[in-house]
C-alpha cells in the first residue's frame, strides 16, 4: 500500500520540487497551496508520469481556519509524512513594514505550521511512525535586520523542531528542520530580496537541490539539516563569534545595494 505525503506550498519553489520527488518516490501525495491552477498543472504532470494519485486542496493557511479545514478534509485519510514547507518573506525595516503583512508571516510561517503539526501528529503518534519536515533556514540561527519578522519566524520553526524531535525520539516519529540558504525560487523576488547583498555576496542553491537533501534528511530522521557546506560554516561562524560580531555581518549582508521598494509577497 503506497504511503501519503502532505505538502504545503506545493506550487512553487521547494514544495514543488519535493512534490516531484516524492512522486517519482511511489508516494500519494495531498498538495496544498493557494493556487488552484499551478497545482491542477503539476498534478496532471505527476499522475501522466509516475501514476500516483493525487489530492489537490485549495487553501490560504494565512487565514487561521485553513489548517482545521484541511484536517477535516483528510482525517479519515493515512497522513504518513507531513511537509510544512509554506511561507513567505519581506524585505523591509520593521518601522516602515506594513504591519498586516508581518501578522500574516507570522501565521503562516509559525502558526500554522504549529497548528498543522498539533493537528496530525496524534494520528502519527497512535499508529507510532510517522516523519514531518518543517522548512526553516539558516536565517533561523541569527537575528535578521531588514527582515527582523521573517528571521524570528524562522527562528521560531527551527526551536519548535528541535523541541519536538527530543520529545518524539521514542515515539517512532521524526521531526526535521531543512534550513537551507539563499535558493533561487520565487521567494526572493517576492520577498524584495534581489535589491539586498543576500543573493549577490553568498551562494545561491537550486531548488530542486535543496528539497533533495531534505527529502534524504528527512528519511534519515535528522532533527536539523542544515544544507551546503558553505551554510554548514556560516552558520559554524555564527555560533562561535561574539553575537554583535555575527549581528553585524548578517546586518551588512542584508543591507540593500541600492534604493527600491520590496515586490508584493507571494506565498508559495
């Protein structure tokens, strides 16, 4: 019997790619995201070439009804791994951020993916596997100016993660946090990102390489997989400098080469 994988952000990015992967793996798959269109595209791709069946759910997991609704949807359904790969940035001084799109990052990249997770853990836990990946980064590890939300954010799913992982270690469920670096998605140019030194001064991953090693962290059970060695010494760097050494160098690579508005945030 083929195993069922629930991804969020499926459209795009990351969540695409896993969607890929996880298809030409045997998997069912269950994709969510808000557009209904790029999923009924990928889902026609995926079912024509690997015959897996999929399950297209439409929803915003900004609004905080989503993540009950989609549950009730699926509860009668085997949920084996659970991808919460969702969410957005902004690349903007907080004084000058528009505070509605702060609170709905930090519903979608924190609260849902908790609420997610709360909601089809017990079933994981009562047939005792299970495996979840949540999508953090190494912009999880350190304070971020110019995107002070979206680093608290990601802060919040990699300690969430880890938390969680320590408390399943018995249960045969797996908890793993993928926190790659700059990868060229949509997400940087949602995000306003391209006027930062971010995807000029450090290395850019492929998505698709990116959502392979987490798949293979994932399967490994690895509570934090920190992908590309250059991220791994980044964020080495940043554990053992003096916090306002290490403030200062991600202040400096988030500084803006030159004067823009950020582009309206689109959430994968």
């Amino acid at each position: 019997m083929s195993k069922t994988v629930l991804i969020t952000g499926a459209s795009k990015g990351i969540g695409r790619e896993l969607t890929i992967l996880f298809a030409r793996e045997g998997y069912d798959l269950v994709l969510v995201a808000r557009s209904k269109e790029l999923l009924m595209d990928l889902g026609k791709k995926l079912t024509k070439k690997y015959m897996t069946n999929i399950t297209i759910l439409e929803k915003d997991l900004t609004l905080k009804d989503a993540p009950a609704e989609i549950y009730n949807e699926l509860k009668d359904r085997k949920i084996d791994i659970l991808v919460n790969n969702a969410g957005f940035g902004d690349y903007m001084e907080f004084l000058h951020s528009d505070w509605d799109k702060q609170a709905a990052m930090i519903q979608l990249n924190v609260t849902a993916l908790m609420h997610m997770t709360r909601l089809f853990l017990p079933d994981m836990h009562k047939r005792k596997e299970g495996r979840i990946l949540n999508l953090a980064s190494t912009a999880a590890f350190l304070p971020g100016p110019n995107m002070s939300v979206y680093y608290a954010s990601k802060a919040a799913v990699l300690s969430f993660s880890q938390a969680l992982s320590k408390e399943l270690e018995s249960s045969g469920i797996t908890v793993t946090a993928l926190c790659p670096g700059p990868t060229a998605t949509n997400f940087e140019d949602a995000a306003g990102l391209m006027n930062s030194r971010l995807f000029h001064s450090l290395k850019v991953a492929g998505a698709r390489e990116v959502a392979a090693y987490g798949y293979k962290a994932l399967m490994k059970g690895k509570p934090v997989a920190v992908q590309g060695i250059g991220n791994k010494l980044l964020v080495l760097g940043i554990k053992i400098s003096p916090r306002g050494i290490a403030l200062n160098m991600i202040n400096q690579i988030q500084s803006k080469l030159r004067s823009g508005k950020p582009a309206k945030e689109q959430i994968k």
